[in-house]
C-alpha cells in the first residue's frame, strides 16, 4: 500500500498549492470565504439561507453549493438574489480547491464581501481538503448524538465555529448541549460554539452578529 | 488526472478481488452478513441494538464495528453477549474488503449465523466498496430531510434494504415517509423499505422477521 499513500499525499500538495492561490485571490479582493461542513442532512442548507437572510443587502454575498449528485441546494437558494455556482461532483466526497477555483471565474469577485461555500454532505473526507477558506463552519444537529465531536474528531479540530443546529429539537431527543460542547472543546479548546434553531430562529442572531464582524475586518483589508 | 483514477481504478479491482473471497467464506460458513450504512448520528447503532434483542439468542450474531476513531459504539454493543470486533480506521472514511477478512480472524465463524458490519458514518464513499456482504442496509433518519435518495443516489443504489428511522420525530420535522419512499423507489425499485424508531420499538418487528427469513435461509445452505 506504500505506493497508494504516495499517491495521496501528492494530490493534498497539489490541493495545497491551488489552495494558497485561492486564498491570494481572496486576499486581493478582500472577500470573507467560509467552508460550511456537517454530515447530510444537519441543516447547512437551512442555516445557510438564514445566513443569507442576516446578511443580504448589508453584504454582498455569493455561494458555492456542492453536491454529489444534484443541483437541489442551489435550487433552494436560487429564491434570493444572490450568485450560486453549483459544483456536481458526481460521486465525488468533498469538495477540492481547483474546483473552488473554476468555479470563481463564474463569479465577480470585485462584487463580493462574503462567499459561502457549502461543503458535500460528509463529516470525514472534507476535513482533509482546504479549499482557500478563511475558516471551516462544522454543522451538527441535536439529532446525530452528542458524541460526533469525538467519533469524527479531524472534523472538529480543523473547524473554527461549531454551530450546534436543531435545537428546537432538543425535548424529543437523547443528546446534551453540555456535552457535545465538552467533547468537542476536548477535540479542539479554540472552537466558538453556536446553538441554533433554523425553525424557530433562535441563536441566528448570535451566528450573524459574529460573522458580520469577521466580514467587516475582511473588507477593511485587515 | 489520468492516472489518480487508474490508481483508484485498482485499489477498487484489488478490493472486489478480497471481497469476493470473503463472500465465499461466508458462503462457506453459512454465514448471513449485511452492512450497515448511513450518515453520521442516522441511528445505525441504536437499529443494531435493537437487531440484537430481537435475534439473540435465536441465532448466533456477531458484529465489526466500523468507526474513524473511537471505540464508542464497540462498547455500547459489548453490553450483549456477542462479539464484537473493533475496526478504527483511523481516519479513513469507509471500510474495506481486506480489513474485513482481517476481523474475520478474530471469529469463530462456524458458531455464527449472522454477521453485521457497521461502518464508518459516510453516505457517500462507502457505497464504493464490497465487503462480500449479502446485501446493505442504508439508514436514513427522519430529521435528514426527505431529499436524502436523491442526493447520494449510489448509496440507495447499491442497498438491497432502506430503514427509515426516527419516525418518532416526525410530528417535528418537515418530513415526508410518502416522499422519502418516493424518491428512493426512483433511485432503486426494488429497495426493501421498513420504518423505524428505536426509541418506541414500532417496525423493529417488522424488520428483524424479514432478516430472520434471510438468516434462516442462509443457514440452510441456500
């Protein structure tokens, strides 16, 4: 197996080289670009369109949605005025960062303060590409157990921001906002924790106060 | 790019070839195996808690436990007088064929009728890989989404059966039992569907009497 382990560590360089290139690219253009990663079906989609929502007109956004298969998300987000380039990759597990860099060239850079870029649905195979991103947004539902934080740890210790969704949830299943926080601030103790409820609403505020902040520094060239 | 998918194309060719030897092992023993799939938290674990109660101590079970990195789910399961082989991928975001017949060495397959391998939470890469199973079962859980079938389609293509699980939940989310069947039934006709919750116990009868059938059937050499 020696030659396969070669193999991979090649193509990481390759995603690594092509991934400083991006962050140059949004340096340049002072675009804030967050990654947003979870396990299908923990409501990126869902706490992306209330991201856009916060943040839309104050900030000029875009989105990158990739999907294994179909162009469903995009279609979700196609409802507001914003940019959306699908990337389909037909089987594919993660997202890499050529692919984040042909899809740009769909997009006017100059134009923009944030892109969002929502990861396939996969809490493993992600952790392993960086994409040019300023920062990976890991997304975990009240539903999946308390315990993701420890059984797919890579994830969570690449990720800035855990964003602990379905809270609403919460009566109806066997999971602990206490722990969940334990155990992923044992993973990785720099990590900054929001509970959000994409139903009710609750905890958005919090989320987009945050990241407007970050957006603001962006754009301020710092 | 050429040549990443030839590798690719290899490790895959090398996998069918040990999958295929497990199969006839199996085949040997009499030994009924499935896997287990979903994305992370969908409830594979608690389904083959359930699984368990039901079928021990009529037939003789035992289980791999797939998991990236923690032995979480080999310690809930060893509460039952089964064994239970740990695999810790260590990363790796699926199981293989050969650390499958490696865990094989681990049991006494003449005194088993039923195998279950659990793998790694992923509802995309381990659709790729043969373990020499008898068939697959995919989890998907109510609170996912009912999009589910259509956005990782290959996994509900190569699955003989679809758990839908966590109905218990479904007065709180937006969630369709009429769509989820919908939208795989397109994806795979001939998916076997049974709905679930662990937490009632509702449709685990259902299904344990058709895995029944399938270990009584195995078990007559047939």
């Amino acid at each position: 197996m020696g030659n396969i382990v070669t193999v991979e560590r090649q193509i990481l360089r390759k995603n690594d080289d092509i991934a400083a290139e991006n962050r140059e690219i949004f340096r340049r253009h002072n675009l804030f670009v967050f990654n947003l990663l979870s396990s299908p079906g923990s409501g990126k989609t869902s706490i992306l369109e209330k991201t856009i929502e916060k943040m839309v007109p104050k900030y000029r956004l875009a989105v990158v949605e990739g999907d294994v298969q179909t162009d469903l998300d995009a279609q979700r987000i196609s409802r507001f005025d914003v940019p959306v380039v699908q990337i389909v990759t037909k089987g594919g597990c993660h997202l890499e960062a050529n692919l984040i860099q042909n899809a740009l060239k769909n997009l006017e850079l100059d134009q923009l303060d944030l892109l969002v870029i929502e990861n396939v649905g996969n809490l493993v195979c992600p952790s392993n590409y960086d994409l040019g991103e300023a920062l990976k947004v890991v997304v975990v539902s009240t539903t999946e157990g308390d315990d993701k934080p420890l059984k797919y740890p890579k994830m969570f210790r690449v990720s800035e921001v855990m964003i602990v969704n379905k809270i609403d949830l919460l009566p109806y299943v066997d999971f602990s906002l206490e722990n969940v926080r334990k155990n992923a601030l044992q993973i990785n103790p720099n990590l900054q924790i929001f509970e959000t409820s994409c139903r009710t609403g609750e905890g958005i505020e919090q989320w987009a106060a945050w990241l407007a902040e970050k957006v603001e520094t962006s754009r301020s060239g710092n």
